[in-house]
C-alpha cells in the first residue's frame, strides 16, 4: 500500500474510532453497569459487517478468515470507566473537543486504546492470508478487578497464543507490571470510657502497625519494576461515640508487588511484623512479564518503541499467556479530573498498531 493510501486508511479509521469514543463517553459504563456501552460498542462492529459475540457485557469477534492452525492474537481493552472525582470542571458524560484534545469520563483510560484497538482490527478484518487470526474483545470491570470482564470470557475464547492489552502508555511497551494485593486489617482492642484509664485504644494499635507498613522497605529491587510498595489507604472504626475507647480499627493496604516476591512471601513478612489481623482479598493479580525476544517486542523495538515496567496493574495480570500493554494516551492523566485523549493520539495509535502487527511473525502452534 502506498504512502497517501496508507494515511487516508488511517484517517478513515481515526474517524470512526473518535466518532465512537465521543458516543461512549457520553455513555455512563461504570463497572458493572456497563450494559449500554456493549451494545454500542456491539452496534458499531455490526455496522462494519463484523459478526460480533457477547457473554455478559463483554462483546468480541474474530477476523473474518479465522483459522484455528494459526496463531491467534488477542486485542484488549475496557470500556468500564470510575466514577467522576469532584474536582471535574468540565461535565464529564459530555465530549468536548478543544485545542486538539478530547475531554471525558474513560477518553483516556482506555476510552482510546479500545477504539484505536477495534479500528485495528476492522483494518486486518477482511484480509485473507494473515498470518495469525485476530480476536478483539472489549470487556467489563476491569477498573475494580471484577471476575465478570476478561478473566470470565476468556475461557469462552479460542485459544490464544499471546495479547496486546490497551491502556494508556504514550505507545510505550509495559513488558513488565507490578501485582496488586490488597489485604483487610484489624486492630483489636477493649472498649472504655474515654473518660477514665479504661480499655485498651484499637487505634493506637493500628498507628504502630501502619508505621511499619509505611517504614518497612523489601529488599529486593527489581530493575524493571523497582521495589515493593505499600500504601495505607483506608483507615476507620465502627465506633460512633466520641466518649468511648473503640475496641477496633480497621484498615486497608495496597501492595503492589514486584516480580521478585510471591504473594506468599509478602504475607508472610506481613504475619512475622504486624499484630493486627489481616485477610488478603484476592491472590489473582500477580506480577507478569513478556519475554524481551518474544515477537510481540521484538517487533515494537524494531519501530523504536521504549519498554519499561508498570507500576499499576491491568486485566493483563489475569492472562495465563505472553501479552504486552501499550495503548495512547498517558496513564498519568487517568482517573484525574477533565479526563482527556489527544485526537492525534488517537491516529498515531492506530498507525502504530497496524506497523506493528504487520510486522510480528508468530510461530504456528503445535
């Protein structure tokens, strides 16, 4: 394909793709009430003549000439967004377009990657002899870890050999993200008057226990993802009296943890140092990592596309095969307040996408 071909492709796609995102924006999904943004986004691949699938709110679809003796490439993003922080001075439901750049709710995170991702895939949709199958898939719940987004529709796929997962990395490839783990804790104290020497304070107990979450350092440092973090971020008692000495304090850490320690090995670090009790939520979201030499890499390096490690965790953490992160857009401005993509984000996303996939060789499966 030549040059001017290949950028009125490309433009054609960015249209769609912006046209799509403007109507998603201005479509409340957040998770678990993503409903109408799968019908959208279900109408849409209709209307490009893409027959589509979907199991709860996860819609997705194979390339037209899909053939199970190849490869198969999985392309992923979200459409669940949070809900809008108070400090937004722009009305985030609304997309607004200014100074090259499109506001709203989810336009960033991955409002972008998810539609620069869908044109993608409509580019290879219809050709023939591609040497790997395609699977797009938008899926739910991702923003809360929910077990109804990827990680319930991936068994209902056919099998996948490796995955590009859209989120916002300025087209930078994340080979590398730290696991989350979240644990519950509890201070236990005894009930007293506050007037008198009585009882025994659940929140002093917890002070000395969130000194040394936020003192405590782990030992090993990875290269790629730095060390291990923990991050009190709630803490609270069920007690609603200011005259009485509460028995409990509760509190939540957030640990993000590199690909050097096991979940396990963090608890048991946590159960040797702390006395308050504590029960991890979930062990589902471990570190992962892609291979340097895997194809996926080898071909973003040969477009001088950057690696690094993620410090935040994706849907990519419950993939049991080889994906890569990277998508438009800047995961600093995710979850901020006037939420925005640039649109030239957009096109050079989707331009990058399909250099890169032309350029990936896959080996068959076996």
């Amino acid at each position: 394909m030549h040059t001017n071909q290949k950028e009125t492709t490309v433009t054609h796609l960015s249209n769609d793709a912006i046209n799509l995102l403007k109507k998603l924006i201005a479509t409340p999904s957040f998770s678990k009430e993503e409903e109408e943004t799968a019908e959208i986004i279900q109408t849409f691949l209709d209307s490009k003549g893409v027959s589509t699938h979907q199991y709860l709110n996860n819609v997705w679809a194979k390339n037209k000439y899909f053939n199970p003796e190849k490869p198969t490439i999985l392309l992923n993003s979200h459409h669940d967004t949070v809900k809008p922080n108070k400090a937004y001075t722009l009305p985030p439901f609304e997309p607004i377009v200014k100074d090259g750049k499109l506001y709203g709710l989810g336009s960033n995170d991955a409002g972008g990657c998810l539609v620069s991702l869908i044109a993608t895939f409509l580019h290879f949709y219809e050709q023939p002899n591609l040497a790997y199958n395609l699977i797009i898939a938008a899926t739910a719940e991702e923003e809360i870890s929910g077990t109804n987004g990827v990680e319930i529709l991936l068994p209902r796929l056919p099998k996948i050999d490796c995955a590009i997962v859209g989120e916002p990395t300025l087209m930078d490839m994340a080979i590398a993200e730290k696991g989350l783990l979240v644990i519950d804790c509890t201070a236990q104290g005894k009930p007293g008057h506050a007037a008198r020497e009585e009882g025994d304070n659940a929140i002093l107990k917890a002070m000395k226990d969130i000194a040394w979450f936020s003192q405590y350092q782990f030992p090993k440092v990875s290269n790629l993802l730095g060390p291990v973090k923990m991050s009190v971020t709630v803490i609270h008692t069920d007690n609603k009296q200011h005259n009485v000495v509460p028995a409990q304090c509760h509190f939540v850490v957030d640990i993000r943890v590199n690909e050097l320690y096991t979940f396990e090995e963090i608890l048991s670090t946590i159960q040797q140092n702390i006395q308050s009790q504590f029960q991890p939520r979930s062990c589902r979201l471990r570190s992962t990592g892609i291979a340097t030499n895997h194809p996926l890499i080898q071909a973003g390096t040969s477009l001088g596309r950057k690696s690094y490690g993620s410090p935040t965790t994706s849907d990519k953490a419950l993939m049991p095969f080889p994906a890569l992160k990277m998508g438009p857009g800047d995961s600093a401005r995710s979850h901020s307040a006037d939420e925005f993509v640039y649109i030239d984000e957009i096109t050079n996303g989707i331009a990058l996408y399909i250099e890169l996939l032309n350029k990936i060789l896959l080996p068959n499966p076996s």
